[in-house]
C-alpha cells in the first residue's frame, strides 16, 4: 500500500516521521537497500516493512506487512501481505503522526 506525502508541507523530515511511528531503519546486508521495519512481535517477523522514496518533491511511502522470512535458502521473495485490514490500520497510524495532505 502506498501512500504519497508532499514534502513541502511536512513539519520534519520523513525519516524522523517513521522513527516517530515506530519504526526501525534498517539496511538490507545483500543488496544494500534502505528500508524502515516496526516489529508485531519480540521476534524479527511478523513485521510492517516501508521502503520510503522521493520523487519530485515527494514522499512516497510504500508498506507492507511481512508475515515470515523465505523458507528455503537462497530465497529473496516470502510471505507478505500488501493490502488488507491490517495494513490499511497501520497506514493509517502513520498518516496520523502528521497533518499532511496526502493522496492514494
């Protein structure tokens, strides 16, 4: 689930936003890729997973809820869910850490 926030009207920095919400930064050790994680539990899944990205003044917010690691070695893809009730709570959680204008 995406959500797209005009950076000109945000009152920080969208990195601070997610540290507000909870979430952790995270740097995947393969490909390098900057990610944001916020845990369900005490273990590492099930987590909600958010790849933030810029574009033309932008902050694209892209969520979605990982369910559980690749179940056999050499696997990048798992079980994840990127629609649904529980990922539409949590995108809403984020939007209320912020006054935003925002669109789908």
């Amino acid at each position: 689930m995406k959500l797209i926030l005009d950076e000109n009207l945000l009152d920080q920095a969208p990195e601070q936003l997610m540290r507000q919400a909870g979430y952790n930064y995270l740097v995947d050790r393969n490909s390098g890729q900057e990610s944001f994680v916020r845990p369900l539990a005490r273990g590492y899944y099930p987590r909600f997973h958010l790849y933030l990205e810029r574009q033309n003044g932008q902050a694209i917010l892209n969520l979605h809820l990982d369910q559980k690691q690749a179940s056999y070695a050499g696997a990048h893809a798992h079980n994840a869910e990127y629609d649904g009730e529980t990922v539409e709570q949590e995108m809403a959680r984020i939007k209320s850490f912020t006054n935003n204008i925002f669109k789908f």
